[in-house]
C-alpha cells in the first residue's frame, strides 16, 4: 500500500510544469507550517544534491494525504531549489510524534554534500528555508513543479546527506569554503552516526559538439579532470578545441566521487588532485553589479569562456543543475549563475557557440540526457551514447534508456552486478545531539529510501539507484531475484577498498 502511495506521489511531483502562478498557501497549509513550527517539528537536513531529485518522493511518503512543496525560486521546480521542503501530517507515528502530526522536512542541496557532513558535526548554522507561513507562499502554488517561495533563514542542521563517506572529506580538496575549510577530526567523526542508505550510479556527461566517434576509457577520463589533457585532439585526432570541465566546487559530493574514482583521492598518497578554477585563466574573483530589466544582482566573481585558449577550461558549480547549466551553455554561448566555493553569486559567460564540454553527473540526471538535447552521457571503454529518449539508430533500449554505439554504459543491469562502477554510496549522517522524535523521523526517513522496493518506484531512481547488501537493521533488506539490490559492495564498507563482486548472491 505504501509502495503504491509513493508511486502516485512521484506522480504529482512531476505533474504540471504550469503551476508557476501565484496561490497562496491555503488555511490547512497555513496551520501545517504554524503548527509544526510551534511545536518543535520542522526537521532540518543538509547536503547532496545529487539525491535531491529522490529527496522530495522519499519525504513525501512520510506523510498521509497530499504533501505540499516550498522553495526558494517558485519558477524551478523542486529538483532544481537550492533549497526545499515537503510539508504535511505523518502517515505514522515517530517516537512521541503521534499520526496526523504536522510536520516539516526542510533539505539544504547548496554547496554540496560537505554540508551534510562538516555544519552537522559541529552543530553550525547555516543557511536554510525559513518555513514559517509568513514568510511563505507570495509566489508558487505548493506543486512540485511551482513551490510556494519562501525566504531564508538559518538553522542548525538536524542530519546531513552526503554522495560518499564524511571521512572521505579531506582538506583542502574535498572541503568547502573559499578558504577550505578544516576536515573533522577523530572525536568530530565519531560523533555521527553514518551510514551507506543506498548506492546512486554516476555518469560522464560530454556535449553534443564533441563527435559521436570519441573514445572514453576510466585513464582518459582520470587526464581530462586532473588537467594533464587540456585539448580535444589529445584525446581524439579528429577533434580540435579546448577542453571545457563542467566541474563541482570543492566540498561537493559529486565532486568528490569523481576525484575517488579518477583520481583516488584522498585514498591514495599518489593520488591525482582534480583540475578546478585556478587550472585556467578563466576565472576573475572581482566583485561587481549587474543590472537587467530592473535587477540587480551582486556578484562576486565571473568566468569569462572564449575558444581557442589552447588549454583546458574549468568552471566550477554549486549545484548539479548548474553543471546541467555549464553544458547547455557551453555549446549554445550565452551565461547562467551559479555560486563560489562560499556560496556567494557568481556569472558564468561563454563567449560564442560550441564549445566542447564534460562534466560528472549522478545519473538521476539521465532524464535531462537526450537525443536532441545539448549533451548526452557517454559509454566507458568504447565510443557510445545513452539517453533517456529513443535515438536515431539507436540499437537497443534497456532499462528504460536508449544505448548506441559501442562501450559499456551505466544501466540498471551494469550497475547492479557491479560492472559500473563510478558510484557514490548515499550516506546518511546523523549527529549525537539529535535524539528523539527528530531522531525517530529521520531513521524512518532512511529506513524508507534504503528500501530496494521503495527505491523500485521512484521515478528518479528506479534505473540509477540501488540498495546495499549487509547493512545493520533497520536498513537490512533481504535480496531476491530481480531485487533493487547491489551484486558488489566494498570491503568492509570502506569506500577506499576494494569493490568486488559477490557471486554468491
């Protein structure tokens, strides 16, 4: 019954992109965010938003009748916030909370998963919705396509989301700030409680203007995001132009399972530190204002993008929708925001149309891959393309995505049987000093989307998410055939050891 609730919630969250017109929170709404703010139950988590699509389903199956949606920009939808919530009143009972409790599930996705591990260890305040009614609902309709806006506030993160292990956060390349900030220290790690909820598989996005016929493998890979390649005819001899990285800034999950995986870092004393913004002469940390159409906005900084350089290109993103961004617009020309390691505004520009762009992306962003679209993910070990659309000559669709050309691509098969193996493993970080009914919720939470049949129905992450085998109660799930369950798992759960297969399942 509760598989088939969130399955029609997924639904609802992705109805009517239309609903961006204003609505003001009705009275019921109005006393939902009162009442829980009163009351001591607005739950506040902070960090990936490589999860973020699966974040508002997972939420909302929480909650009986239909949840509501609130943002800080009611003209994206609840995917693309910076910030977010899911509002309404329990299905069941959390420690003291009784059913019927209104609450609100506030989620942080600015800067990245090092804001679900560093702010939630040392009990820091940081920047977060304000879900109070007064401050709420001028804009939007409470859809997941047009949340009600929202103005922010701060607050002390309750638990935090990251797309790898806190420990793998080591200064200065993995942690946030434009001065990094300090990794946790022993007695900082211990206090939380952190553990793998799933596995989220991870792609290589290139753009449109780079040919069909470019052969990706793990080592070309590895150069391109560390910098010892800076031009497409390194890669390919056909292929001629700089090399533009759609990169993460420091501190992002995302970021960081690439530099694991490409780079070994910070598994590795020889480990391979990534390429970022100061790689390439394209960066200017000047302050300045812009106005447009009667707005005016403060930046902090700029990227400035020509051809021609000579050598590779770096542009770092707040956001994995940013990444998104950086790849439209590197082959159309034009500019977008996106923020600096501190999370202040910053302009991105490329000067001119098709520029040759790959990023790191989760692959929940497998639906924004398309055959007509501005960039595509690319196969590993051949030259191939996988969409969520059906391609011109495409060959095959598995698992829901359209494969051609040649290689080895991350579908549903590849990555449970363990032969895709760019991953994070989604962990869940809970700090000792939340204890309680909040403690109660967010282990129902985790318990929920650690779930391989809840994972089965999400829309985002049915094709692109797995649970993990051997984990302690309540996230143990028994493994049938077929299941949404992972074939492989590292040693020990240290995602610096060996990743093997088990070929007793």
């Amino acid at each position: 019954m509760q598989i088939k609730k969130l399955s029609a919630l997924c639904a609802l969250a992705l109805a009517s992109m239309a609903g961006s017109a204003h609505a003001a929170l009705t009275a019921a709404q109005t006393t939902i965010l009162n009442d829980a703010n009163s009351n001591g139950r607005v739950v506040f988590i902070s960090g990936a938003s490589a999860v973020q699509k699966g974040f508002a389903a997972g939420v909302a199956s929480l909650f009986s009748g239909t949840p509501f949606f609130l943002g800080v920009d009611n003209t994206k939808n609840i995917d693309s916030n910076d910030h977010l919530a899911v509002a309404g009143t329990l299905a069941v009972a959390a420690g003291g909370w009784p059913a019927g409790s209104n609450v609100v599930v506030v989620y942080r996705v600015k800067g990245g998963s090092v804001m679900g591990v560093n702010p939630v260890a040392r009990a820091e305040s940081i920047e977060a919705l304000d879900v109070l009614a007064a401050n709420c609902g001028s804009l939007g309709s409470g859809t997941a396509a047009a949340p009600y806006k929202c103005s922010t506030t701060t607050r002390i993160p309750d638990a935090g989301v990251s797309d790898v292990a806190p420990a793998l956060f080591k200064n200065p390349v993995n942690t946030e700030g434009e001065t990094a900030a300090a990794e946790l220290n022993a007695a900082e790690l211990a206090d939380l409680a952190a553990r793998p909820i799933y596995g989220l598989a991870f792609g290589i996005p290139v753009t449109k203007t780079v040919g069909s016929n470019v052969k990706f493998t793990r080592s070309t890979v590895a150069a391109i995001m560390s910098g010892n390649v800076g031009t497409w005819n390194q890669v390919d001899a056909a292929e001629s132009g700089d090399i533009v990285i759609c990169r993460r800034v420091p501190g992002s999950g995302t970021q960081a399972v690439m530099n694991l995986w490409a780079g070994s870092y910070p598994c590795s004393g020889d480990a391979n530190t990534p390429a970022d913004r100061d790689t390439s002469g394209n960066y200017d940390g000047t302050d300045f204002s812009e106005t447009v159409a009667g707005v005016t906005k403060n930046y902090t900084g700029q990227y400035t993008i020509n051809a021609g350089t000579g050598g590779v290109v770096v542009v770092e993103n707040s956001t994995s929708g940013q990444v998104r961004d950086c790849l439209n617009k590197a082959v159309t020309g034009g500019s977008y925001d996106t923020a600096d390691r501190d999370g202040n505004l910053v302009k991105v520009t490329f000067n001119g149309a098709g520029h040759k762009a790959i990023g790191v992306l989760s692959m929940d962003s497998l639906s924004s891959s398309t055959a007509a679209g501005n960039w595509q993910f690319r196969s590993l070990d051949g030259a191939g393309k996988m969409t969520a659309d059906l391609q011109a000559g495409g060959t095959a669709v598995v698992d829901g995505s359209s494969l051609t050309g040649t290689g080895k691509f991350p579908t549903k098969t590849a990555y449970e049987n363990g032969d895709w193996d760019l991953q994070g493993w989604v962990s869940f970080n809970l700090p000792s000093r939340t204890t309680g009914n909040k403690k109660a919720l967010l282990e129902n939470f985790a318990a929920k989307v650690s779930d391989p049949a809840v994972l089965a129905v999400v829309s985002s992450l049915k094709n692109v998410a797995m649970a993990i085998p051997g984990q302690d109660a309540p996230f143990d799930f028994p493994a049938g055939p077929g299941s949404q369950m992972l074939d492989a798992a590292y040693l020990g759960n240290n995602q610096c050891a060996p990743y093997n297969r088990n070929y007793n399942d």
